[in-house]
C-alpha cells in the first residue's frame, strides 16, 4: 500500500519537474497563461485528476489501515503475557516471605569481635602489571 | 652452579621471556608484555607463602574452689544424652533439647569451672513475650502451629561457649582491575588495566565465640549473636540459680578449626576493603598465622524452647542479654498456594485491563 501511493507520489514529481515535461514547461507565466496552458492541455487533465483522486484514495485508505491495525487488539496474547507477568510477581512475593520464615544462619566471618582501630598494615602497595585492549565492531542498521 | 631464574606471567601464569625488541618482558603463550620492574615485583610478591600457622593457647577453665563443686546438681537425659548442670536449689524435670525427661546422676566434679558468665538479663515473661511477638509477626505460618507450641515450656540455660581472642598477621596479595570504555562510529572499546595489590600487617580479634556443647546446634548460637562481653562477670554458681547449664563435651582444642575459619575469613575481607579505587578486586593468595592466640570458657545466657510439629522438631532462641531472637518456622503451604494464585489473578485482570485501556 504504501508502495504504491510512494510511486504515484513519484510519478508526479518526476510529471511537474522532469525538464520537458509538457505539463510544466508552458506555465511558468501568470494565471492566464496557466489556465491557457491547462486548456491546450486539457487532455492531460482528466489523467491528473484521476491520479490526484487515487493518491487522495489511497492516504484514506493507509490512514483507516493504520487505525484498523492499532486498533486490532489480541486478547488472548495479552491475557497469555499478563499471566506469566503475574505468575513471577507472586512467585517473587511468596518466596520472599518463604525465606523470612528461616532466620537460624551460619556465620562465615567474626566482624563483631575486631578489635576496634587494631588494624595495623605495614605493607601497602598497588603494582600496575599490564593494560589490555578489547574492540568489537559496532553493528550499523 | 649458577641459578636459573624463571619469571612468571601475571596474565596466564607462564615463563616470560626477556624481548629485545621492546626492553620488556612478553610472554610467548598471551602475548602480554611487562615492565621488567613490574614483573620482579609481583613475582616476589607471590613467592610461595609459608601455611597459615594458627596455633593456639587452649588451657581455658579453672579448676572448681573447695565445696564449690558439691553445690551443684548433673542430670542426665536418657534420650539425648545432653549433660544438663544446675544447682541444688533448682530442680530441673525436662531436658531443655529434647524435653524428655532427665535423671539426676550426681556431682560436678572433675570439669572445668568456667571463667566468665554473662548472667541472664532478659526473664521468662521477656522470652515468652518475644516469642509469641515473632511468630504472630510471620506469614504463612500454620495456624495450628501457632497455638500449639507450648511457650510455657521456653528455658533459660546457660549454653558453654569457648571464646578465643588472637592477634592475626596476614600477608595477602590482590588482584584488581580496571575498566574503561569508549566508541568510535566503528567499534566499541574496552580497556582493562590489572593491578597487583600486596596488604600485610595485623589485625585484632576478642572474644570470638565457639559453641562447646554437641546438643546446641552452633548455628542457632551464631544466630543469635553477638554477646556483648562487657556485660560477664567472673564465674560464681548463684549465677546458676534459677536455670539450666549445659556442660561442655566439645573440647577447646576441637572447637579453634571454626574460630580459625572465621577469623581467616574476618581477616580477608577486612584488608580486602582497603583495596580501593578498583571496579573489581580478587583474593590471589593468603598467608594468616595468629600470634597470642588464647582460649576461655564461659557460659552464655540462651532462652530455648524446642518444639515438634507435623515429625518434625523446631528450635527457637533468644538471646538472655540483648533479646534478639531466632528460629525457623514451618510454612503452610495451602496458604502459600492461596496466595499465589490470588496474586496472580489480581495481577492478570490489571494488566490485562491496562492493556486493553492503551489499545483503544
């Protein structure tokens, strides 16, 4: 659809100012000699309004597609993913008071028996070793 | 003879090589090149360590004054065999672990008497309330379990704890990295500097506690900590009165391989935290060894009620000094159910509604 209302938009462009082109070649003039012009080419005018009325038809039509389209909703599609969406939420929500059910836990440090202001270094020393470059090509769309 | 040196790469770990071309060494294998300076550095650096030396003075306890020992009261349960120790004055019927009953068998003689107690400073009405306040406060508990769980049955005991204090000395070298990015029209960059990061010195450690009882799991213990030791006092038996003690059948010997895991561990993060200035920061190698390492015994203050539901049995703690309390709890899994799906409904009509509102 769209294809074609761009070749008939084209095929007017290239009509008004294509060099030679019969329809613009005489009318470059006042509103006398246009309609002087138009006259003598009278022949090319039912074609222009047939084609001007189609391109009119056709941005209608593309117009009512595009409103058809946003307006096609599935709602199988949407209850499918609302569903799942909830199904994590709850799941997220009963594990997390599932877990505040356990509160017995092994302690893998001592922290609250450091002597405070005990630590004491006597050695502290940050070596640079060696630099590494990666590059990945960007992907152009 | 002369000595071959041989330098290792820092990258991949293999034999570099001295290039002319560059006045650096290069490793043959990733290809990485290294300032000569940077290289003696960190492989002096990760000369292989001596083993971490964790030694330890265990000759905690004291021996028990005369007539001391002769006021205090052993019962045995027959069905977990937990040592329960009281005074004369209180009787003790049920085992604290197990609640089956227990059987006086004598006199205390022949342990170590401890050298500190931190006396009980929270009651029983403190416990029960406690108690009652965290289970109500939990969802998804059954409601049977709620009711039936027996809270006049909570005990005071005093659980036997060996606490360790040492000094640790450590020498542990990090790996750290730095990362920077940038774009060109053509290609994304990445540029990851590594550093070698050496910390050695000493750090302080006071009164790291060790459950000394097999009938105490050591993790509702660690749970519930920490104790504040300001707060003990020398040994006297009056402290016993009024509630249980349970009597030490770990030994302080067997108890430092888990003062010397925590502490290690401690010591890690603690130097591992004046890493500074990195976007990510690795252990590469560690050597901790302890210096005055000694042990004492003491009896911590715990409140314990054991319950059994549905086969299985539950423990809840609370801390005698400053209250805080622990327990697993069962889940009901009807509710959970209810729950879920409740939420999952609820949730499907308002997405669903949402979508179907944005549609039009």
């Amino acid at each position: 659809m769209k294809r074609k209302l761009f070749v008939i938009f084209a095929a007017l462009l290239a009509v008004f100012f294509i060099p030679g082109s019969d329809l613009t070649s005489g009318c470059t003039g006042d509103f006398e000699a246009c309609a002087a012009y138009s006259a003598e080419y009278s022949d090319y005018a039912p074609a222009y309004n047939e084609i001007s009325s189609v391109t009119v038809n056709l941005s209608e039509q593309t117009k009512s597609t595009e409103k058809s389209e946003k307006k096609k909703f599935s709602p199988v599609r949407s209850l499918i993913i609302a569903f799942v969406i909830s199904a994590i939420i709850a799941l997220i929500v009963v594990f997390s008071i599932k877990s505040g059910l356990k509160t017995v836990r092994k302690k893998y440090e001592a922290s609250s028996y450091v002597i405070k202001d005990s630590l004491d270094l006597r050695e502290n020393s940050d070596t640079f070793l060696y630099k590494k470059v990666d590059k990945t090509e960007r992907s152009h769309s | 003879m002369s000595e071959l040196l041989e330098y290792k790469c820092p990258a991949c770990s293999g034999k570099l090589e001295f290039n002319s071309g560059t006045q650096s060494m290069k490793c043959p294998f990733c290809e990485s090149e290294f300032d000569i300076e940077a290289v003696q550095e960190f492989n002096h650096a990760v000369e292989t360590p001596d083993e971490n030396n964790m030694n330890w003075d265990t000759s905690a306890g004291g021996e028990w004054a005369s007539g001391e020992a002769e006021n205090m009261s052993v019962y045995h349960c027959q069905s977990c065999g937990a040592q329960i120790v009281t005074d004369n004055t209180t009787a003790a019927s049920s085992c604290p672990y197990c609640d089956s009953p227990i059987v006086m068998t004598g006199s205390l003689s022949g342990d170590l008497k401890p050298d500190y107690v931190i006396p009980f400073k929270l009651d029983k009405e403190a416990a029960k309330s406690a108690l009652d306040k965290y289970i109500k406060s939990k969802k998804l508990v059954p409601a049977v379990f709620k009711q039936k769980n027996h809270i006049d049955e909570i005990k005071g005991v005093y659980v036997p704890m060996w606490l360790f204090d040492a000094k640790a000395d450590a020498r542990i070298i990090f790996k750290a990295k730095k990362e920077r990015s940038w774009n060109d029209d053509d290609y994304n960059y990445v540029e990851t500097s590594y550093y070698s990061a050496v910390r050695a010195g000493t750090l302080g450690f006071e009164n790291v506690p060790v459950d000394g009882s097999t009938k105490m799991d050591p993790e509702i213990m660690e749970s519930i900590e920490p104790y504040d030791f300001k707060d003990a006092v020398d040994f006297k038996t009056a402290y016993l009165s009024g509630y249980l003690a349970d009597r030490y059948d770990v030994s302080a010997e067997d108890s430092v391989s888990r003062a010397n895991e925590r502490i290690e561990n401690s010591t890690k993060a603690i130097f591992e935290d004046t890493v500074k200035g990195y976007d990510s920061v690795s252990t590469e190698s560690a050597n901790i060894s302890l210096d005055d390492g000694k042990g004492k015994y003491a009896l911590y203050p715990v409140w314990i009620l054991n319950t059994s539901w549905d086969g299985n049995k539950y423990t809840f703690a609370m801390n005698g000094q400053t209250g805080k309390f622990v327990g697993n709890l069962p889940i009901d899994t009807g509710a959970a159910i209810r729950l879920f799906s409740a939420i999952t409904a609820i949730g499907t009509a308002v997405i669903f509604g949402i979508s179907y509102l944005m549609s039009r």
